[in-house]
C-alpha cells in the first residue's frame, strides 16, 4: 500500500499533466490540495479488498497464521467457485463504500469516490456484481466468532490511512462533494498505473536485512529507474505568426489561413474545439500543431496526439511530427509513440525505439549512485532527442507517451467499452488532440467519434479537426458533440464564405471565414462526362496527351483500376503506365508512393513524353502529387474535389516541366457513370462502396459543370459540398426523383443499421455529476488494440484479414519476395527455426489486407482454415513475436496461388491479381501439415 500511495504521488506531481490536475481539483473544495490528497490516498487503500477471507485463503500457510490470530476463514477449496464472485477489487469497493457510510455519506457518494478502488484492475464493477456479494457476506468477513475481527482490521487499516494520508480531516468536506464521471476516471487511472509500477519487482526490489534501505530511498530509486517523461510544457510561444511559423516549420511566411488561425487560437476565451476546413495545400497540418502550441501552453495540457484515417497516412505524419519536436525550443528529451499495429516496421519509429532502449530497473544496491542501468550510451542519447519511452509502450501504455500519432482507431477506442478504458482517457485527458481528414468517417465510426468528443469535451481538452471541407450538419453534429449543448447552433449552419475556422470555447461557438485563396492559387477546372468504357477511356487519353503530359485515373475499385491498366498498356506501352491501389504489400505500397511522389510531386522529374497513373482512393490523400489531367470515376462530391486538387496543383514554369499547349487548362472527366441512361446510373462498383444516394447527390450538383460552367477551386468547394448533403434534395430532372427517392430510402435504413450496430458497444455518456463510473463498461469487448479484430470494433465493415506474403521457393524452402528492396528480397525463412531478425522482419513488412472477395460471411471459415496450413511452430514462440499468431499467403515459383476457389497472382507492378477462374492451372501451394 504504501510503494502504491508513493508512486501515485510521484505521478501526481511529477508526470500527470497540469491541465488534467486542475480538472480534479476544481471538483474538491480544498482544490490542488484535496486533489493530491485524494489519489494518494486511493493508491494507499485500492487492495484494501484482499483482508478478506475470499482473498486471503488462498495461501494456506498464511491463511493458517491469520487463523491463529482469530480471522478464520474457510479453505480455498472450502470456498469452491463462489470465491469468483468476490474480487478484491470489488470487494475492496465495498469495504470502502460501507467504512464511507459509518461517516456519513450518502450511498451515491460513497460509490463514486470507491469506484477507484473497485476498478484498479481495469473494469470498473458492473450494477450485478454486488447483489451476490452483499447476499454472501462470508466472502468479506467470516460469520461466527470472528466476523467482528474481520471487521476491526478492515477498518482499523482504512483508519490508519485515513490518518497517515491527511484524510482523516478531510472527509466531511468531500462528504457534500458530487464528483464528476471524468474525475472519476483519472483518479482509477492513476491509481492503476501507481499499482503497476508498485507491483514492478525490478523497480522494487527486496532488500536483505544487512543492508536495509528507507522507503524514501526504495521510492526515489524506483522513480528515478522507470523514468517516466514529464508533461510538455511549451516555452516560450511566439504571438507573432511570421515568428512561429518560420521558427517551427522553416516556413519562409505563413498563409492567410495560418495566420488567422493562429489569432482566433490566442483570442479564444479558453481552448476548446476548432475545425479547420481548408483546400489542400494551404497548410492545415501546420496551423493544426502550431494550434496545438498554444493551446498547450494556455491549458495545461501535457503532449499531443495527431489521429490518421489509415496506417499509412499515420506513418506520413510521424515524419512531418518529428521535424516539428525537433524545433520546439528547450533541450528536453521528448518522447514519442507511433500508434498502430505496424509501428515497428516504421523507419523513423524504429531509430526512437533504440533512442529508448533502456532497462527498467532501481537504483544500484549499494545506494551510491543513482543512475539507472541503461543499455543506451551517451553518445547514442546525445544524438537524437526523440525517444521511444521504453515502459509506455504497447497497446495499453502507448497512448500514455506526450506525443503519438496513430490511427484515427485509437481515437474512437476511448468510446468502446473495453478494459483499462479509464488509462486511454488519462492518455487523451493530457493532450491536445488532433483529427486529420475528419470528413473521411462513415456514420458507424461518427456514432464513436462524436461519444469521444462528448467525454473530450467534458475534460476540456483542445481538439483541432482538419478537413477540406464538411457538410454543415456534420460540423454542427460534432459542436453539439464536444460542447455538450441542448440547443442548436444555428450560426454552424449557415453558408459563410470559404475557407472557414470553427472555434467551440466556454460555450460560445464562432465560425470565421479566412482570407480567400488569391488568385493566382485558384484553379478553374472544366468538367466533362466520358463514357464508362475502357477503349472510350484510352480513346480520350490519346487525344488529349497528343503532345505529351501526364494523367491520373481514380477508379474506385481495384478491378477496375487493373482492368483499366491492362488496355491503357496495350495502347500505350507498359512503361507509359503506372498502377497504384491499396492491394500491395506495405513494402511495396511505401515504395510505389515514394515513387508517384519522386516523379509527380512538387519537386519530380516528370516522365518524358507521355504517361498514365492509374490509381484506386490512394491518390487521394496524403500524397502531394500534380497532374496535367484527370479522369475520375464518380464519386461523392468532396471525393471528387480531392481529386480534382491533384490537378494544376503546382505552378509550372518555362522548360520541360511546362505544361502540353493543350492541357494548360485543367480537366477533370468523369466516368462510372451510365449516361446512356434516362436516369444517370453510377456502376456497380462504385454504388457498392460509396452508396447510390451519395453518388446521385454528387452528380445533381456536378451536373451544372458539365455544360460551359467550370469548376473553381477552391471558390466552389464548400458550395458544392453544401449542396450534395444538404437536408433538402437538390435540383434535379422530373426523371431522376424515383430512383433518388429509393436510393435515399436505402440509404436511411443503412446508416440507421450503422448507428444501431455502433450503440452495442460504446460507452455511455458523460452522466451528472455524482454518477459513479459502476458499470461504465458492462457487456463490454474485453481489450481493444489495433489487430483486425480490434479494428472491426470501430469501424463497420466485413471481417478482412491481413495476411503476411511470403514465397515457396522450387526446392520447397520459403523466402521473402524476391524483389524487395534493401537487400530484404530473397531472405531465406526457416520453417524448422526462429527465422533471423531481418527477414523475419522483412516478412513482417510484406503485410497486405486480402481484397473484399474472401470476407464474404460464407467464406470466413474456409479462408482462415486453408491460411492456417502454413503455421511453422517455431514461429508461434516469443522469440518470433513479429511472425507469431500472423496468417501467411504462401506462393509458388511464379508468385501465384490458390485461395477459397480463387486463383491469386502478385506481382510488383500491379500487385494482388484476382485470376478469371479456371484461366491456368495455377498449383495449390500446399503446406506440411508438421511443421
């Protein structure tokens, strides 16, 4: 009890952030004092539950000596399975609860303050565990002649901590106290990490009689051997724009929209929510994390955390965050976490993690020094200042890091019922955060996004959502989410001039346009139906890059990203087409969009003549690409808009890099689309994955720019946008309102499907103060972590499993992809042994998510079970731990297999291929049932 209290205070005053402090003090009426007072003593008293006979019984020779002092109890195998139904936890909530009520306080009361007590394990007791215990009062005291000792010693140690914790005299002030859910939260958490870090043996360690230590020493050494990383507090941030944004980003001067949202981030009563809806490139990221500065600086709040849609785009920001540290001032050593399943395979996450690398452990016993044992050398800490703590890491202490980038998952984890939920709310309770793409959610994932907004909001941490721009029932949804208000904001509604800064503080909201893009940054796009063909596709091409140039095509599906390839390349030439889509392993996928990036990007050497990338959503986002035209397939409008943004998007001068004559004037054709039809039909493909509702919605208010009115970007974004979700339809022909009107009818009955499903597991909210957090987490998921599993927790789609591709090599021994990069292709992986680190981790890194085909409800069962011939043994050990529990997709000789009926071949062009049945007697690579 008393190394738990110690390590509790330590965290108090040394590693919990100062914003997250005050939200508890101002709850107590005694302030900093009563706050640092109450989570001691919480840490002091949390197994107060084990001196009962349920707990203590399970020693039998310490359970004896305890009977020889008058604390009979039954034997463990006396007990049988009711000592189940009695935690220590629970247990120890009761005790508490009942000692609480001898003092006067209410029930209510008393359960909100034990909830610590009773949820140190990581699940706060559900509403039907006490009935039992309360009916079997001989799990806490023993009837008999010994039920009033049993009951003298539980209160005896409740006094004495009360008296040597400084509560003894607090009590009847906290009597009154109705405390708030979210302070209930970060008191469990903290007293979860005090009993982890107490229950440390390396850092606690038994000393012998001889040499005896005090336990001011033992605390000392231990604290200073697991070194926690204090909170961030930002130094000295600049007020001036031009002064931040050069000083943190290199930036020679920031943009209009830089530099308002900097003003509005000063001038805001307090931090609170602010949405930045913005075209591409015109530096959100960077307003976003110099937001971050000053609001850390003004809350309090101790580190950041940046939310991605996708693993990749997480791994993007993770290199565009570490610049940015870097430039912070101060000579701190500032830790970092990577958030999402596949961290380790990141470059730059790989060199923090061997920053990190350190051995937790107490002082020296001789007491001399107070240095821990550290495997990092002077000269490796002295060469980077970013590092990757080495205690918080893993999926329930990552997030506990001051700064982490992770996928958008993380995020809406603190809104599924899960255990150990209360440290994920700890870890964001201390932060700024940060939501990139906001627009990119579907309603399932929103239902979970705008419950963990309601929780941030109640914490009152700053949040900075970023998007190109949102629908404003959307923007007003996640208002209302983080400011909990009962009233509509009408003024989030209305159609204010674009680009615009939402700013939610101290429950005021203002929405403020910022200066319009000038006008040698907008770019007028003309927009052209084309017919969904592929010969009418190559046909256009041929024409319109006559003189050279170079052309996207989004295709919304990966067949027909591959089906479009396969022409294009007999009409232009192999070398004139490129192929991009999500169906590559991660090696692979990394190196094709370094490539699209080296060749179109800002600063790319452009292909001579003429060339072709034809693309699935990847090109979406993230990847900062220039086009001189671009055929899209249908898509929603802010979809659209995206990738519209990827045409004209740099200013080209004299030279080789000019623009063709002709495709000096931007064009975007649209394709997947029937026009033949009396009502335009989207295909199939793409209906599938987006939904007809939104797809027709987008076409009625791009209809108009099909005839002599182009599209100007970034002018024409939020009206459009506005217009597609609007509540009411748009214009559209007498002979489109019946298929609209069924397409909206489906459309309804899917996204109340998905708002049902996204209720079963997501927790409550935030309730009135002096609701305890009792069966906060009832019928809840067990643990959440970024596995597939995990994923399918948030978001709602099929099952899809990630394989791990690997190869079958003619004399029967198995090696990685014989291309890979870095000397990783061909590495030899021995079924009969733990494979070497590199390739092992070169198998690790050749992940892919298996395509839609095979997460069919029907054929789940048989996929798993032929992906599961191939399990070596000698992978499943922990030595193994990045090849172990993974699923493996074997292929022949020629890279191809066979899976659930469906002949597969991967190549490094074009990646995953689904074969036309029956097409080659492609082998069924068959494993050795022994290994």
């Amino acid at each position: 009890m008393a190394d738990s209290a110690a390590m509790a205070e330590r965290l108090w005053d040394e590693w919990v952030p100062r914003n997250v402090r005050s939200l508890v003090a101002e709850s107590l009426p005694g302030r900093d004092a009563d706050a640092r007072a109450l989570v001691v003593w919480l840490a002091a008293i949390h197994d107060i539950g084990k001196a009962t006979p349920a707990f203590a019984c399970q020693v039998e020779q310490l359970a004896s000596r305890m009977r020889d002092e008058g604390l009979d109890m039954p034997t463990a195998k006396q007990f049988g399975d009711s000592r189940a139904r009695a935690p220590h936890g629970l247990a120890g909530q009761v005790i508490l609860e009942e000692w609480l009520e001898r003092q006067g306080w209410s029930p209510r009361g008393a359960m909100a303050f034990a909830v610590a007590v009773g949820g140190h394990h990581g699940v706060p007791p559900g509403h039907d565990a006490f009935p039992h215990l309360h009916q079997h009062t001989e799990l806490l005291r023993t009837p008999g002649r010994s039920e009033h000792l049993w009951h003298s010693v539980q209160t005896e140690l409740l006094d004495a901590c009360a008296a040597a914790y400084g509560v003894r005299n607090r009590l009847d002030h906290w009597r009154a106290v109705k405390l708030p859910q979210p302070v209930q939260v970060v008191l469990s958490a903290v007293v979860i990490m005090a009993d982890w870090i107490a229950s440390n043996s390396d850092l606690f360690l038994l000393f012998p009689e001889e040499h005896p230590r005090s336990d001011a020493d033992r605390v000392g050494g231990s604290w200073r051997g697991i070194g926690l990383p204090s909170p961030w507090f930002p130094h000295a941030v600049p007020q001036g724009a031009a002064e931040l944004f050069s000083s943190r980003f290199a930036l020679p001067e920031p943009r209009p929209l830089q530099e308002e949202v900097l003003r509005l981030a000063y001038e805001a009563e307090s931090p609170g929510l602010m949405i930045i809806e913005a075209p591409m490139g015109e530096g959100k990221t960077e307003a976003a994390l110099a937001v971050a500065e000053v609001f850390a600086a003004r809350s309090g709040a101790g580190g950041c955390f940046l939310a991605l849609p996708t693993r990749a785009t997480a791994n993007a920001m993770y290199g565009r965050l570490r610049p940015w540290l870097r430039r912070l001032p101060g000579d701190e050593e500032r830790t970092v976490s990577l958030a999402h399943s596949k961290a380790f395979l990141n470059d730059d996450f790989a060199r923090d993690l061997r920053a990190g690398a350190r051995t937790i452990a107490a002082v020296d016993l001789d007491g001399a020094s107070a240095s821990v044992r550290s495997e990092r050398s002077d000269q490796r800490a002295a060469a980077s200042e970013l590092v990757a703590h080495q205690w918080l890491r893993g999926r329930k202490k990552g997030m506990l890091a001051p700064f982490v980038v992770g996928t958008i998952d993380q995020l809406l984890f603190a809104g599924l019922k899960s255990r150990h939920l209360a440290l994920r709310h700890l870890a964001l309770a201390g932060k700024v955060v940060v939501i990139d793409e906001v627009h990119a959610y579907d309603a399932y994932m929103n239902e979970y996004l705008e419950r963990v907004l309601s929780w941030l909001g109640a914490y009152r941490v700053p949040v900075v959502m970023l998007s190109a721009t949102l629908p404003a029932d959307r923007r007003k949804a996640l208002e209302l989410a983080y400011s909990g208000a009962d009233k509509d904001q009408s003024e989030l509604a209305e159609e204010i001039p674009y680009p615009l800064i939402s700013v939610v503080s101290a429950g005021t909201v203002t929405v403020t346009s910022s200066p319009a893009a000038a006008a040698d940054r907008q770019t007028t796009i003309w927009v052209e139906s084309l017919e969904d063909s592929v010969e009418a596709l190559a046909d256009r091409l041929e024409t319109e890059l006559a003189e050279g140039g170079c052309a996207l095509v989004v295709r919304n599906t990966v067949d027909r990203v591959l089906r479009a390839a396969q022409v294009l390349r007999e009409r232009f030439g192999s070398d004139a087409v490129t192929v991009a889509h999500s169906r590559y392993v991660d090696l692979d996928r990394a190196r094709k969009d370094d490539d699209l990036v080296a060749r179109f990007g800002p600063s790319g050497y452009r292909p001579a003549g003429r060339h072709i990338v034809v693309a699935s959503q990847v090109a979406e986002q993230s990847l900062d690409i220039d086009f001189d035209v671009l055929v899209t397939d249908l898509a929603p409008v802010d979809l659209v808009l995206q990738r519209m943004g990827r045409l004209h998007r740099h200013r080209r001068g004299d030279g080789q890099s000019q623009r063709p004559v002709r495709l000096r004037v931007a064009r975007c054709l649209i394709t997947g689309v029937d026009w033949s039809a009396d009502t335009p039909t989207p295909v199939d493909g793409s209906a599938a994955v987006y939904g007809s509702h939104v797809l027709m919605r987008s076409l009625a208010v791009l209809i108009p720019h099909l005839a002599d009115a182009p599209v100007i970007l970034p002018d024409h974004i939020s009206p459009l946008v506005q217009s597609a979700y609007a509540p009411n339809t748009p214009p559209v022909p007498e002979g489109w309102i019946e298929a609209m009107d069924t397409a909206l009818a489906t459309h309804q009955d899917t996204l109340a499907g998905q708002r049902r499903r996204a209720q079963t597991f997501r927790i409550d909210e935030v309730r009135k103060p002096g609701r305890s957090l009792v069966g906060w987490i009832d019928a809840g998921v067990g643990d959440a972590d970024d596995s597939r599993s995990g994923r399918a927790q948030v978001r709602d789609a099929e099952e899809s499993f990630e394989v791990l591709v690997v190869q079958r090599r003619r004399d029967g021994t198995y090696a990685t992809l014989p291309w890979l990069e870095g000397g990783l292709g061909g590495l030899e992986l021995p079924t009969e042994a733990v494979p070497p680190p590199r390739a092992a981790w070169a198998a690790a890194a050749s992940a892919l998510r298996l395509p839609h085909h095979f997460c069919r409800p029907w054929l789940i069962d048989q996929v798993i079970d032929e992906l599961e011939r191939f399990c070596p043994a000698a992978w499943q050990v922990k030595e193994s731990h990045t090849l172990a529990g993974e699923l493996f997709l074997v292929l022949d000789e020629d890279c191809q297999t066979r899976l659930a009926g469906f002949d597969l071949r991967y190549t490094q062009t074009d990646g995953l291929e689904i074969l036309p049945a029956e097409t080659k007697d492609v082998r069924l690579v068959k494993s050795d049932a022994g290994i």
